[in-house]
C-alpha cells in the first residue's frame, strides 16, 4: 500500500480503523516505527479490541527501542486477545514478547 495514497486519505478527513491500520502497516515496512506507533494508536481509539493492531503497535515500540514500552503493549494485547477469543493473535504474541524478555 502507497504510504503516500494513504496519507492523502487521511489528510482529505478520511479517517477509519482501517485507513490507520494500513497506514501503520505501510509505515512499519518502511521501518518508519515512531510514525507507525501513532498510527496504531490511532486505529485502537477505533476499536481497543483490534488484535492485530496490539499486536504491530508492540512490535513497532520494540523496533523504535521502546523495549518495556512493547512489553507492556503485548501483554496488553494478550490479554485482549485471550478476551475476544483470538487465540492465534494471543498465541503470536507471547512469542514475541518471551523473545523479548530474554
């Protein structure tokens, strides 16, 4: 997804767990991490429930450095997770985290 589309998106008043999901996507591939972590946080003012979007923000504080930051995210997010019922996400997540509590 063109980061750039995305941003234009946003910037003509679109704004959707959807649009800040991928643009967070988009900037995390790019290794633009800060500006990811706004965006995920963005998409979970959507919908605090959004797994995925716990999941990505954690990994993105963790790739910007912000290592107790990330752990306190996925735990977050497990137990979210574990809440809804989304198992693999929980899953996915404790393994990210006991990596990075190592």
């Amino acid at each position: 997804m063109d980061i750039n589309v995305l941003k234009n998106m946003l910037d003509s008043g679109q704004d959707s767990l959807i649009l800040r999901f991928g643009l967070g996507q988009a900037l995390l591939k790019q290794a633009e991490f800060t500006e990811a972590v706004v965006h995920f946080n963005k998409a979970l003012e959507f919908d605090p429930k959004h797994s995925a979007a716990w999941k990505l923000l954690a990994k993105s504080l963790a790739e910007s450095g912000q290592r107790d930051k990330a752990i306190e995210t996925y735990e977050k997010g497990i137990s979210v997770a574990e809440a809804k019922g989304d198992i693999q996400a929980a899953k996915e997540m404790k393994v990210f985290l006991r990596r990075l509590l190592k």
